[in-house]
C-alpha cells in the first residue's frame, strides 16, 4: 500500500469468509487508524469526565479535549470562529437541528425550499416536514443525463420565492462534486440561506466554508476515519446567534427559574447534556491523520482506483454504470448487473472477501429518477488499492455464474 497505509490499519489486513477483506464501502463509513484509535483508549483511560462542569482537574483536562477538538476542526474547514462549530452525533443530526430550529423559526406560508433530487435522505426528509408544517413548497434541482445538476432548473427555480437551498457537495450515490462556491453565490443574490451536506466532501477534498460562503455545513466523523457518533455543524455566527436552541437540558444554559430560563452563548446553546468528548478526541486524532496524508494524496489514489475501476467494468456489457462518465467526480463508482438484484450482486461479492454497498443509500427519490429501485456501490478511499479493484472486477465476473445467467 502507498506510504504503508496497510500498517496503520489493522482491520484492513483481517479476512472476510475466509479471504482477505476488500474493503469498498469507505462511502458509508472509513476505517479507523491506530491513531485514532489510541486516542480514543486515552482519553478514556487518562481523563474521562463531563466537560464544562467541574472545577477539579479532570473535568478540565476532558474539556480541554473537547474545545482542542473544536479548534481543530474550525481551523480545518477555515470557519471564521470556534462559535461557529456545533458538535453533534453525525450529519444528519446536524441537519435536522438546521431544518427545525432556522427553517420553522424563519419560514412562511408560500415560501419555498429548494433541494436537489440526489440529496441523501437526510438533506431532504427534514425539508419534506418543515414545508408540509409552515405551508412552504418544496422544489428540486434534477439532473441532467452526465448526473450533474440542471443548469436550466436552477435557473428556473432559484427565484425571490426561494429562501433555502440545501444542496449536497458530493452525492453519495454518484460521487458528482457540485459547484457549491457558485450556487451559493446565486442564492445569496435573492436572499436565500444555503445549506451544505458536506458528509461525502470534507474528508475527499479540500472544504473552505468562507470560500464558499456557505451559511451551514454539515459532516459526519466517522466518514473521515474518526468513531461514530461524532459530527459537525457549521453556521454563519450570526445566523446561530439568532436561532432557538434545537435540544435543551443541561449544559446549555445559562440561568434557569421556575418559569423561564436564559440560554448559554454559543456554541454551548447547541450541545444540550453530557457531549461525546471521546468521539471529539477521535475527530482530532482523524484530521491529524488526514492532514498528514493530505487531499492532493487521497485524490490521487482516488481518482486512479475510479478510472480503472469504471473502465474495467464498461467492458463487461452485462454492467450498466451511473454517473460515471463526467469529469468531477470522487471515489465512488455506483452499477448495476442486467437480471440480478443488487443485493444478491453483494452478497456473492461478500462471499469472495468484496464489500460493496447495495440498496437505495438512502436516496430513494434519486433512485427514482435514475428508473431503478437500488444499485450496487463501490467506493474507494486512500487506503484502497488497484488490488481491491482488481478483485472486484473478478468478483464481479462470477455474479451472473452464481446466478446461473451465463
């Protein structure tokens, strides 16, 4: 592997029904280095305790984990302010608390919300909710025959009316990179506050929030080799300032009587009870990591693992690819085999040590719009090899043998 990647991650070098494991699922979640995972196992082991409420120096050691974390990711992402860096459980999380405390303190009656059809369900069952509850219209960007977004649509539906555009920076399914910097600059002309899942960009490429002037950006740790249950919301300072609190209870307040209470500062206001300081540590540890492979190396890798994966598989004429032909793309490559159903596709990978995804990836609507019900997805991180291709693409080839097709 590159620069002994393989040592650093010892889950990589198991095996799976008795092969050695490919692992091909890094969109869902990546894999987690020692480092990481030493992290983790210290904090735990040398400073456990709830941040922020005591004097004594164990407390103040967890916090310092915690608001070092903070920093850390606020310098990652160039977000102006530690203020502006809102610690949750994942991105879903982090878009939920968007959608309920901005979207049904802000919107009205006829005012619309504008989405793409490629959003993953979490940047659009929110919206479904908020509109159906303030009477607002929720409209979509679909796409064009390359997978990118309509420019015609955008143009269209991006109007006066429209106060929120949510938008994911890459698609989970097809591994498109929006132009995020762009449309956030045409919403901000009429207005509009714009919304960024960034779970599938910020740990494949370079994300600067004040360069793309993004009022919210949301991502998941454990995407980006860091443990579950850790996540980010970024906001523009003045926008959370003056939004209500999404949860309450302890640690988020600021003075509490029988019948009213004052909320904390941020970003207190928005962690409301005992935080995940050891998933904190983990992120640090992750980014560190990140930061010491750098975005130049991952697209690198990535990119050479897509093109020799897309062009194996467009020689076998059972396959059919989606997305997979334009230029701005990550490390997933998403397919189907004629006559078999997804989910058999992996299992007879899984069988041979392969993991891929199968199902809808939780975008039904973009299935939808593609006229299948679920695809098979492979997706690739620095970690992956030519080798993992390689076996996929033979796996690949068994498929319809399994089925008795050939």
């Amino acid at each position: 592997m590159n620069k002994n990647f393989l040592n650093d991650f010892p889950i990589l070098r198991t095996q799976m029904n008795g092969q050695p494991l490919a692992y091909l699922d890094n969109g869902a979640t990546t894999q987690k280095p020692e480092n990481v995972v030493r992290s983790i196992c210290g904090y735990y082991g040398g400073c456990n305790a709830n941040p922020h409420r005591g004097v004594y120096e164990l407390s103040q050691k967890s916090t310092k984990v915690y608001e070092d974390a903070r920093r850390k990711v606020t310098k990652f992402i160039n977000a102006k302010s530690a203020r502006e860096i809102i610690f949750t459980k994942n991105a879903t999380e982090s878009l939920n608390l968007v959608a309920f405390s901005y979207g049904l303190t802000n919107l009205q009656a006829g005012d619309e919300i504008l989405i793409t059809i490629a959003e993953h369900h979490s940047n659009l069952v929110p919206w479904q909710i908020v509109a159906r509850a303030k009477g607002a219209k929720l409209n979509y960007i679909y796409l064009t025959a390359d997978g990118n977004l309509s420019e015609a649509d955008i143009s269209a539906k991006l109007t006066r009316r429209t106060k929120i555009l949510a938008v994911t920076q890459i698609s989970n399914v097809l591994g498109l990179i929006n132009d995020v910097k762009t449309l956030a600059a045409k919403a901000h002309e009429i207005g509009a506050v714009v919304i960024v899942d960034g779970s599938q960009s910020v740990p494949h490429i370079p994300v600067d929030v004040q360069n793309l002037d993004a009022d919210f950006l949301a991502f998941s740790g454990h995407k980006m080799l860091s443990p579950m249950g850790i996540g980010v919301l970024y906001g523009k300072q003045k926008i959370l300032d003056a939004m209500p609190p999404f949860l309450t209870g302890g640690d988020m307040i600021e003075y509490v009587t029988e019948q009213e209470t004052t909320f904390a500062e941020l970003p207190q206001k928005f962690e409301a009870g005992t935080q995940n300081v050891g998933g904190a540590a983990g992120l640090t540890a992750a980014i560190d990591y990140l930061q010491g492979v750098g975005f130049d190396e991952i697209a690198r890798v990535e990119n050479d693992l897509t093109t020799f994966a897309i062009s194996e598989l467009k020689k076998l004429p059972y396959v059919e690819l989606y997305g997979c032909d334009a230029p701005n793309k990550v490390g997933i490559v998403t397919f189907n085999i004629r006559d078999v159903h997804p989910h058999d596709v992996a299992t007879i990978l899984d069988a041979q040590g392969v993991a891929i995804r199968a199902g809808h990836h939780c975008a039904q609507p973009l299935m939808k719009f593609l006229g299948v019900n679920s695809t098979c997805r492979a997706s690739f991180y620095f970690y992956n090899t030519r080798r993992d291709v390689e076996r996929l693409i033979d796996a690949v080839k068994t498929v319809r043998g399994v089925m008795k097709l050939n």
